[in-house]
C-alpha cells in the first residue's frame, strides 16, 4: 500500500511540475472600496460614486491582474486640480486616506500599467458628506407711511449652513413647528438666488408673540448618519446690530521698535456682539497679543504695519466695523543725480552755465519728511543764484533739488542734502555731491582681453567694465542679446564698482550682456553703454550616461557612444576602456558618436566598458556593464486555486513565474529558492534544476508544501547560470482559504463554457444591456447594486428553445493530496456560495454540479432551483466534500418564453463549512453526505488493490 500511494504521490508531483506556456497578458483593473463608506451607487449609468462621511476612513483597493505584474498609480482630479498622491508598484495598492475631508472629494483614478497593451484605468468618484452647524442673522426693514403716524417693522431671520448633500431646513417658535401658511404673520421662502442654500423666515409687521425663542434646525435626512443640527436664537425688543468705537487716533504714526496699543469697545449691540482684529483683511502679526478687544503689537516694525481693522458680530444686521491706520516711520535709498545746462546740447558743467543736483529718498510718512542742504558742512539757503526748491512735479516724490545758476568758480564744492523726519525717532540720512572742475560725466569701456571672455562650466566669472567720470555712477548690467533674466533673477544687476560676478556659470548663461550708466549718483545725462561677451566652456554631454549589458558567452555585441553637445564642438577625441586596459582610441571627424565591437564575448570580457569623450573643458562618459547575470524571474500572480490544504494543520501553495528575457544570457540552469515567514530572519534554501530551454513567457511551477496555517511566508527566487546567480525577486505568500469571482475582468476569474451544450452564458453588465425585447426579466444591476458592475446571465431570446443548456464551469481546485508514507488526508469541507437573480413568468432551472477529477462523466448534483423568485438578489450556499480536484459546474435550462433569463454572481468557494447558510424552504440541496464520499473513497481504493492483484 505503501508502494501505490508513493506512486500516486510521484504522479501528483509530476503533473503539477514544471510546465509552460504563454501567459503574458495586459492589465485588467478594478476598484473596491472598503473602510466607512456609507453608500455606494452609480450616478446615470456612467459613474460610480462612493459616498463617505467627512473624518471617517477612506480605503479604496486597485486590484490587478495581467502579466507581467502590473505597476499602479493612484491620481485624483477635482475641478481643474490634479493631486498625484503616489507612485506605486505594489501589487493591490490601497489608497487610505484617514479622516477624510471635504475638499479630498473628487475623482480618483487607478491606473495599471506593464508595458503590455494600453495602459487600464478605472475611476471611482467620491463624494463627502458633512452638516457645519447652522448660523442665523437677522436684519431688520422699517418703512415709514408718510400721510399716517406708524411704523412697519418686518424682521428676517436668516439660516444657512454649508452640507453636502443639499440641507433641509425647519424652524420652531419655542416648541411651536412654523410653516409656510400656519401664521398669517410668518412668511418662509428661500431666495431664488441661493436655493437649497438658505431659508428665511420673515416676521411681517412685528407683533408682540413674534418676541420668542427661534430654532432653526438643518438636516441631512440622516445620510451617513450625520444627525440634525440646531440653533436657538432669542428675538426680543432689545435685539439691535452691533455698534463699536475705536479709542485711538487715525492714523497712527510710531517709530520702529515701539509698542503700539489699540482699544476697541463694544457700545451697543443685543445679543453681545464678539470682536476679532484683522490686519489689511487678513491675518495679524504672530507677536500681537490679544486681551478682550485690546491689540498690542511689541516693537514695531515697518513690515507690520497697515491698516488695523476691529470688527464686531452679532449676526444681526451688519458687522460693525472700525479701523485706522498704523504708519512706521522709515528713510531708505538716498540717491543724487546732476542734471547739466539743459539749455546747451553739452553735457559737461561748465562755469557761466546752470547746473542742478537733484536728491531722493523714500520716507514713511512722506509728509514729514525735510530736507536741508550744506556747502562744505555749512548751512545754505536759497538764494536768487542758490535756488532751493523742495517738491518738483517732474521728479518722483521725496525729492528736493538745488538749482545753481551761473556757476562761478567760488560755488566749486562739496554740496549736502541731509533728509531727515519732523518727529524725529530715526537717523537722517545725508548725501554728498562733490562739484569742481574735476567733475565730468562718465564714460564705459571694457578692459583689453575682456571680450570675448572665455570660462569654464561651474566656474566663477567676472564680467567687467570700467567706469571713468566723477562721480562715478552705478552701472546697471543686464542681457544683450534676449530678453532673459540675470543671474540673480532680475531683469537688471545693479554694480558700484562695474564688475558683474557670476559664481558657479552655466552654459546657458552663454551670451552678450550690456553694461550702462545709471542716472543715480551720476550724471542724468544719456547712458553710456558697453557690451561683454561671454563663453562657457563645458564638456561633452553624451548618451548612455549608464547601460546594462545582459550577454551570453560567445555572443557579438556593440557599444555606441552619442555625443549630444559640447563646447566646443569639434575638438573631441575618445577612448574606450575595459576596466583599466585601453582598448583603442581616436578623434571625430564628422560623426556624432563612435562604436567598439566585440566579436565573441569570452569571459575576460565581462565588466565595466567606458568612453570617455574629451574637449578642452573635460570629457563626458559612457558606462556599460557587460554582464552575463540572468534577469529577474516574474513571479505570477493571477493563478486560481494556488492554494490548497496539505493537512488539517498545513497548506500547499502554487508558486509560478515566468523568467524575465531568459534568452539574454546563457541557458538558466536551476533556480535557487528562499522562503521564511514573515517577521523571521531565518532563510530556508533550495535548488529548482531545469531541463531544458527556457522560452519566453513559459510558466514555470513548483509546488511549495508543508506551509503552516494561517503564516504568511516570504518567497525569493533567484535564477542561475554557468555566470552564476542572476537578479533575484520576491514575494509574500498570504494564506486565504477563499477563492471569488464577481466576473469584473474580461477573463471571467478563468471560468469556461461547456461547448457540447446548445448555448453559453454572457457576461453583462445592466449598464449596458438591451431591454428591449425582455423587459420583464433579469436584473437591473449586478449583485452589489452596481448599474457598472458586471455578472453572467443566460439570454432565453430567440432563437432559444425550451430545454435548451448553457454550462459553465469554474477553474479546477486542488484538495489534500496523498501523503507518500500512506496516510490519508481527511476529506475537506468546502463552502460553496453563489447569489442568483431568477425573475420572469419563464424562468427555468439553476443546477450545481460538482464534477471531480477522479469520477470523469459522472457530475454530482448539489443543488437546484426553479422558477420566478422575484426582482431580486438571492444567496445560495451548500457544503460540498470533494475528494480530489474538482470544479463546479452551474447549468441554466431555458423554461418557456423569453422572459426566462437567470442571472449569478459574487460565486465564491471558502475553505470550511457554510456559516449561517440562508434559508432554503423552496431550495431542493442535494449536496453529498460525508458518509457517500467514504462510500467513494472505499470504492477507489478497492478498484487499486484489485489492479495490483492482477
């Protein structure tokens, strides 16, 4: 006995040994959700739409199939925003996003790609509920009858709150529900311009009962669970808008580094308004404090400043309002200019002539600002020739000129403009204007050997002109020959000596640029202006920067290096090395690029080829390795029933690959297996031998055994050849005792179609199905309540007779083999589930078979149905005991008419018995007992002894 069950056991191995076959295949994707959703629906037939509640969890799950393994990519498009959140090539990425908020709602994309076919995407939109807390306002209207002596006063009590989905409003007067027609005196309506928006509530021509407790109370309707929210307010003749008063000066002018203090006071107002401050409309400073309606700002700076506003609410009638502002003294960027005789085309100064020196500041506040002016450190004042003006509508304000007319040799001297604040608290800044004989305009040359100027990539360079002329002016650099920034980033440089420095140039900043006079500190007279060119240098840019070479022994192969740039461009020379030995060398002459080829690679001539390609700025290189490592195996993660129970205690598991270009490189001789658990540092190793050749997209198995319920294990696998070991991959096997299949993907989770029978089943989704011709039967949606989603469902339509069977069988499962040294596994349980839609005045029968490979023909039934069940989704489950691979095998027998179409979906088969299985008071079961599955093991054991006998 010993000796049949060995054989049995070596023909198991056998059968599921190494094998291959093509099983490259495109991705397929689609999305499931799991986390707090709290609705999950399709929107006009085109969209999903996943509905949550904000702060809850949002997980949403890529599954992907399609080899080799797909990568994924999560994205999310709202609007006109696109957020990418990650790339990814886990296997089943999920996207959690916890505590969900209301702007994370949108669309959200998964995208599988492997290089095989179009990329696939699906999409799922998710939309976020919430209820904010409701506000009401109030305003009031008073309309005046001229010819009669009273008043109307008609109240508006306001609420809104933002939600999603679109709120509900209703409203109490103390317990009393109101509503539109209830009272002669309330009037409830929602303005056309924001329905759904808000409600109002209109107390027309004020009566002593309307003064009253009003609760305005928003709902949801309770989707997702999100609760009604209230608010009370109390309306009495005391009610009245906000009023506030701002005890300080408008403006306030303070000194940098002072302590300014704001107080703001509530001054009528019912109920109690509250005050807040804000700065120009937005934030305050970080270091204000904030005591009541008191706001203080320690040490003050002119970054601080701005208008100061304190508002007071209510929520009845207008916020109040009050504001000043706050102005920081400041002197900055003092600067002159001479002006010549504007009357003589000469732009010397000249004795006889006029001549005006003009200077500037900028000051805060602009009118305090002063001037003065000195004559070698004395005091001047204007005179008939010493005219002193202090604003001039031609100039940009701030300015103060001193106009000397008809110079004299007496007048040559040092000339001072000191600017300075009325309230004092900051320094004044003082300018001095030197004018003699000596003082002439100036004039820009470049240095000799200056232009061109020749410089290196990642250098630093000084571009220089020279500036002659008293006083010198500030020169002002900028790009000649495009409209380009400079190198800090402005569209002009300013210089005091005329040198440009340009640290760590780039070849971009290849160019002309222009140096000229600024009319500050200078002359304001025409610029003079100079241009500098400027070269970098840099070496050449090639392609590949790096290469991996995959290469069998006695194999040709070529290398090319590509110059893409360089400057300059034809003086390059290369050379090729292998390692540190030089293989040959040489210079371009027209060509781009240069090539070394290997006849037959033999050992030696593994390793790390370089070109290096050189101009006088330095060389750029190519890198390849040339290696005979195998590629990294692709492990297969669309198999069915890879699972399956090896004992009560243990369970086997398919693994199965394909070798990534085995071709490449010599014959992969084994392949060397890793596996531990999880969380485990320990490897257990093994050698896989092969045969023969290795084809691409070949499947290769090996069964892994003796793997301990529930672990999860890490599985590496790593080819090797006479090279030695090639690049290695890995995965996590995970125990799962179930295998489910909702028909999403084209493939149908590996079912097939009986083709000896008069027809098959179709794949469908309600989304897309004609109901044309049978209106009265089959679902309007898969068993989720998706319109996208698809099931399997018989057409009972012309030309379909009534008898006429469409069988479809599932992929085939593996059960506990034989154990070699002769005991026998107990028989698994195994729960088999399926949801059916039988709704029509023709429906027919639902058969389930279980067909085992060790009873060929002989399919036993397990369960049945017949008949109109209703416009819904029901569920099925039933135990089965298989005592060898097997599948199951769901048969529709069309009835009558042609409203007879039957619909299944989500079938499922779980490891253990049915928990909780539905009620089945019209479901005939005819599922095996386990004492018929001994009978039949006895039964085969018999027919084996009786075969050796003979």
């Amino acid at each position: 006995m010993d000796i049949i069950f060995a054989l049995l056991w070596l023909l198991a191995a056998l059968f599921e040994g190494v094998f291959c076959q093509g099983i490259y295949a495109p991705p397929n994707v689609r999305i499931i959700h799991s986390g707090h959703a709290c609705n999950i629906e399709e929107e006009r037939y085109t969209e999903r739409v996943y509905t949550i509640r904000e702060g809850e969890t949002l997980e949403l799950t890529c599954l992907v199939s399609g080899h080799p393994r797909p990568q994924i990519r999560w994205t999310k498009t709202a609007g006109s925003a696109t957020d990418r959140f990650q790339d990814s090539s886990v296997f089943n990425e999920t996207l959690r996003i916890t505590r969900i908020q209301r702007h994370q709602g949108g669309r959200y994309y998964c995208k599988a790609e492997n290089g095989l076919g179009t990329p696939a995407i699906k999409s799922i939109r998710v939309d976020v509920y919430y209820l904010d807390d409701p506000i009401v306002t109030v305003h009031q209207s008073i309309g005046e009858a001229k010819e009669q002596f009273y008043y109307e006063r008609t109240v508006f009590l306001r609420c809104a709150a933002n939600s999603n989905p679109p709120v509900r409003y209703s409203w109490r007067r103390g317990r009393e529900f109101l509503s539109q027609g209830s009272d002669k005196g309330v009037e409830i309506y929602e303005p056309f311009f924001t329905q759904g928006e808000t409600k109002i509530l209109k107390l027309k021509n004020l009566r002593p009962q309307d003064y009253a407790n009003y609760t305005c109370t928003a709902s949801v309707r309770n989707v997702c669970g999100i609760p009604d929210k209230s608010v009370l307010f109390r309306l009495t003749n005391k009610t009245a808008s906000p009023s506030i008063k701002l005890l300080v000066e408008d403006p306030i002018v303070a000194n940098p580094g002072q302590t300014v203090t704001l107080v703001c006071i509530i001054s009528g107002g019912e109920p109690k308004p509250t005050l807040a401050w804000v700065r120009n409309g937005e934030e305050l400073p970080k270091k204000s404090v904030l005591n009541g309606g008191t706001l203080t700002i320690p040490a003050m700076s002119t970054d601080e400043a701005g208008v100061y506003s304190c508002v007071a609410n209510n929520n009845v009638g207008n916020p109040a309002k009050k504001s000043t502002n706050i102005v920081v003294r400041a002197l900055k960027k003092g600067r002159f200019w001479i002006t010549p005789d504007p009357y003589h085309n000469d732009d010397n100064i000249q004795i006889g002539r006029e001549v005006k020196i003009s200077c500037q500041v900028e000051a805060t506040p602009p009118e305090e600002l002063m001037f003065s002016w000195l004559k070698n450190g004395r005091p001047l004042r204007s005179s008939e020739r010493m005219v002193i003006t202090q604003t001039d509508p031609d100039v940009a304000p701030g300015t103060t000129n001193l106009d000397i007319i008809d110079l004299k040799f007496t007048d040559f001297g040092t000339y001072t403009c000191v600017a300075s604040l009325k309230n004092g608290g900051i320094p004044e800044i003082s300018i001095d204007v030197n004018i003699s004989s000596t003082t002439v305009p100036p004039n820009l040359t470049v240095p000799r050997g200056k232009s061109p100027l020749a410089t290196q990539e990642g250098d630093t360079v000084e571009l220089q002109c020279l500036v002659s002329g008293k006083p010198k002016p500030i020169i002002l650099w900028s790009r000649a020959d495009k409209e380009a920034p400079m190198p800090d980033g402005n569209m002009q440089t300013e210089s005091y000596d005329g040198v440009l420095r340009i640290v760590n140039v780039s070849r971009e900043m290849t160019g002309t640029y222009r140096c000229q006079t600024s009319q500050y500190n200078g002359f304001n007279v025409k610029p003079r202006e100079a241009i500098v060119e400027l070269i970098v240098l840099y070496p050449p840019a090639v392609e590949p920067v790096y290469t991996e070479i995959r290469q069998g022994l006695g194999r040709p192969f070529s290398l090319s290096c590509r110059v893409l740039r360089a400057h300059p461009s034809r003086v390059l020379t290369y050379e090729w090395k292998l390692g540190t030995r030089l293989l040959t060398t040489g210079k371009f002459d027209t060509r781009d690029e240069t090539e070394y080829h290997v006849k037959s690679l033999n050992r030696e001539g593994y390793g790390a080829y370089t070109c290096d390609i050189t101009n006088e700025a330095g060389a750029g290189r190519c890198t390849f390795l040339v290696t005979g490592k195998a590629f990294a195996p692709e492990f297969y993660y669309d198999t069915y029933s890879a699972l399956w129970q090896n004992k009560p205690r243990v369970y086997g598991f398919k693994l199965q690959w394909t070798q990534m270009n085995p071709n490449a490189v010599d014959r992969i001789m084994a392949y060397r297996l890793g596996i531990k658990q999880t969380g485990h540092q320990r490897w257990w190793e093994q050698e896989i031998p092969t045969e023969d050749n290795i084809q691409k997209g070949e499947l290769l198995t090996y069964n892994l055994t003796e793997l301990i319920k529930p672990e999860a294990y890490q599985v590496r696998l790593t080819p090797i050849t006479r090279f030695g070991e090639g690049d290695s991959t890995e995965r996590i096997i995970h125990y799962s005792g179930k295998f489910q299949c909702g028909f999403e993907e084209d493939t149908i989770c590996m079912f097939t179609q009986d083709k000896t029978e008069e027809f098959d089943w179709t794949r469908h989704s309600a989304a897309t199905r004609d109901t044309k011709y049978t209106p009265n039967t089959g679902p309007s949606s898969d068993r989720s309540g998706s319109k996208q989603g698809f099931y399997m469902y018989i057409e009972t339509s012309r030309p379909r007779l009534e008898g006429d069977k469409a069988r479809l069988f599932t992929p085939s499962f593996n059960v506990a083999p034989k154990n070699p040294y002769g005991n026998v596994a107990p028989n698994p349980t195994y729960c088999f589930s399926f949801y059916y839609h039988m709704y029509g005045k023709h429906i027919g029968t639902l058969n389930v078979y279980l067909r085992q490979k060790t009873q060929t023909g002989q399919d036993t039934t397990v369960w049945t149905l017949s008949g109109n069940q209703g416009d819904r989704w029901r569920q099925a489950r039933v135990n089965i005991n298989p005592t060898s691979s097997f599948q199951m095998v769901l048969e529709g027998i069309r009835g009558s008419g042609i409203e007879g179409d039957i619909a299944i979906d989500d079938v499922a088969i779980e490891e253990g018995e049915c928990r909780d299985p539905p009620p089945s008071s019209n479901i005939r079961s005819l599922a095996s007992s386990a004492a018929v599955h001994l009978w039949q093991l006895c039964l085969t054991l018999l027919l084996l002894l009786v075969g050796l006998r003979r």
